[in-house]
C-alpha cells in the first residue's frame, strides 16, 4: 500500500508529491520515506522536472510525523526497524536541505515531528492559517529529530529551547518568525498556488523559462499568493523565554519559569514536568551541542545517536503508549523525577549506535 500512500504527478515542469494517509494525518511510513527519496531522485535526474511541491491529502494537516504505532510495536518487541526507519528518515532530510530544484512545501494544517522533517528544510516553506507546527517529542520520550534540534538551535535567543522543551505547538506568524517558514498564503488560495507554479514553470518545450532552474519563476509566483500571517505571541515572549531558558539545567529552567511571575512562563514550567525528564535532558544536551554543529548533516548524526538510545528506554514505550495507544495521558515515566536523571543516563544518547552511524559504519563525528 505504501506506493498509494505518496502520490506523484506532473503538472507542467512541476513534480508533485502527495502524502496520502488522510485518516493517519499522513503519518510517514517507511515506505512513504523511501517512496519520497526515489521520486526526489528521479526528478533531480529528469531535465522536464524543474521544482517540485510537496503537500498532504486531507485538510487535516501536512504529517503529523512519523508512524509511533509502529514504532512503539518495533521497541516493546526489542527490534532494529525503528533504527532503519529513523537512519532513511534522517538521511531524507538532508537530502531535501540540498535539493538542487526548487521545493516548496505547503505546511498547512499540523505538521508536527516527521512533517517538520520534509517540510521545514526546503528551499520555499509555506504556512497558512491552519498551520500548526511542532516538535512535541519529549511528550513521547524521544528527543527532538529530523534535523529539529538543528532549527531550533537557531531559532531567536532561547526561544527554540522553550519549543523543544514544552513540545509547544505555534502557527503561521510564528514559525515565520522562528525561521521555520518562509510565506505565509491562506489556505483557501492553495490549489490556485499550485496550479500557478505549474503553469509559471513550464507547460511545453522551451516556456516557463526562468532563471536558476525555476527559482525565480516560484519566487514570482509564491509572492502573488503570499500575504500577511495574524499575529502571534513568541516574540512579546522572549524576555521571559530568554531570562528562563539560559540556564544550564531543565531544573534550574523551570525554577526560573516558576519564579518569573509572567502566567505564561508558569504554565510553561507545569507543561514541561509532565514531559519525560530523561528526554527533557537529553534535549536540552542536544540543543546546546547543535549550536555548535555547523550542518545539518552533523546534527542529524546526533539525532540518531539520541534517538536510536530512546529505544532502549522504558520512556519511549510508556510515552506512546499514554499519549496514542491508551490516550491516558498518564505516563508512567522511569525515572519520574528530573533529579533522578543521571549524567551517565544522558551520556547514552550521544554514543553512536550498534548498528552503526547514519551515513555508513561505526565513527564518531
């Protein structure tokens, strides 16, 4: 079934990808991920394909990340599948941060985890109204990944810090302002967008023609559609994210969230102690080193260092489990206290895996 869960057609000189699980909220599948990998590779090969656009069926929302169904039946049976699935997702990722057409991906709706993956590291990143994004995986027991802890890292101040932590969902205006989008088109004007690039980028031999291999014809075209996102609330918050989330450790964070006084960064503080404290360290360690990585294609590395530890945790199994299987919301998280994190519990999630690293053998970066 997975060929049906990503569809591909061509219109005009424009290849275009959509994910097809609507009931799923297009959730990724490994073989979506592998489906995506070999149609980018065929139209990076194909001289009639000169961007393309990537969107999810349904008016639900781009992905909602990947399929933690499978991921949680792949570690309560103490399987490798997870790890392949996350060693392509990653490699995807990247693949689509150095894509040499144009990729335009329509962010409408939630696009939460896996979704900001094949989303928010192309080249033209598009939100609307409905968007909905997030990185909400410290609620599973993972670490933020797909290169998430790449774009948060530099995201203003320690406002990425605060995303990654809370697992905060924001919208249009502020994933524009975080660097996670780029414009910022109404919903209801997507289908008239998408027609427009086919049409602007080519309909037959020798039209369309625009400079760099159809950038400046996406760029004419995404800036009729584009307007301007409502309003949103990170940037009035980063004196109090700022102050708080410098500190060195999740506890003295939310010591500081605690004691602000701003209602906001208080309820901040209660969102994050229900995260798993294991998870919230290793984000925060993660976060701090992928400041200092200069690529993605490093980060990335990190990423699946942390989330191939995750798999060997109780966290990941009890967080899915709360959160999707039983829907709960009552996680059992071991250990249940920050304090009760150790460093050298924190320490495992940045050895490289058994399996080996992410672009090939054992080797540290």
């Amino acid at each position: 079934m997975d060929e049906q869960h990503v569809l591909t057609d061509r219109q005009g000189s424009v290849g275009r990808l959509t994910l097809n699980r609507p009931r799923a909220l297009n959730a990724l599948t490994h073989g979506m991920v592998s489906a995506i990998s070999e149609a980018l590779t065929a139209w990076e090969a194909d001289d009639r394909v000169r961007a393309v656009v990537i969107s999810g069926a349904g008016e639900r929302g781009l992905c909602a990340g990947g399929d933690i169904r499978a991921i949680y039946e792949d570690a309560r049976a103490g399987g490798g599948a997870s790890a392949e699935f996350w060693r392509d997702e990653y490699r995807l990722n990247a693949y689509i941060a150095r894509y040499p057409k144009p990729y335009v991906a329509f962010m409408d709706g939630i696009v939460m985890g896996g979704g900001v993956g094949i989303s928010a590291h192309g080249g033209v990143r598009i939100v609307t109204e409905r968007s909905a994004v997030a990185m909400p995986e410290t609620g599973i027991g993972l670490v933020p990944d797909v290169g998430g802890t790449y774009l948060l890292s530099r995201a203003p101040g320690e406002v990425g810090t605060h995303l990654a932590l809370t697992g905060a969902v924001v919208g249009a205006a502020d994933a524009l302002w975080c660097g996670l989008a780029d414009h910022f088109v109404r919903a209801e004007r997507l289908g008239a967008l998408r027609g427009a690039l086919g049409d602007a980028i080519g309909g037959g031999e020798g039209e369309g023609e625009a400079e760099g291999d159809g950038v400046g014809a996406v760029r004419d075209v995404v800036a009729r559609y584009a307007g301007v996102a409502p309003e949103g609330r990170l940037a009035g918050d980063r004196e109090w994210i700022d102050g708080c989330y410098a500190a060195d450790t999740v506890e003295e964070i939310v010591d500081r969230l605690y004691g602000h006084g701003h209602p906001a960064a208080k309820e901040a503080a209660e969102t994050i102690l229900t995260r798993s404290p294991t998870a919230l360290k290793a984000t925060l360690a993660s976060l701090r080193a992928a400041r200092a990585l200069p690529t993605l294609e490093r980060v990335l590395e990190r990423e699946y260092r942390a989330s191939c530890a995750a798999l060997g945790t109780v966290d990941l199994v009890e967080g899915i489990r709360a959160q999707v299987i039983d829907k709960d919301r009552a996680p059992r998280w071991a250990p249940r206290e920050l304090s009760g994190v150790s460093e050298a519990e924190v320490s495992r999630f940045l050895v490289v895996p058994v399996g080996g690293d992410l672009w090939g053998e054992c080797g540290g970066s």
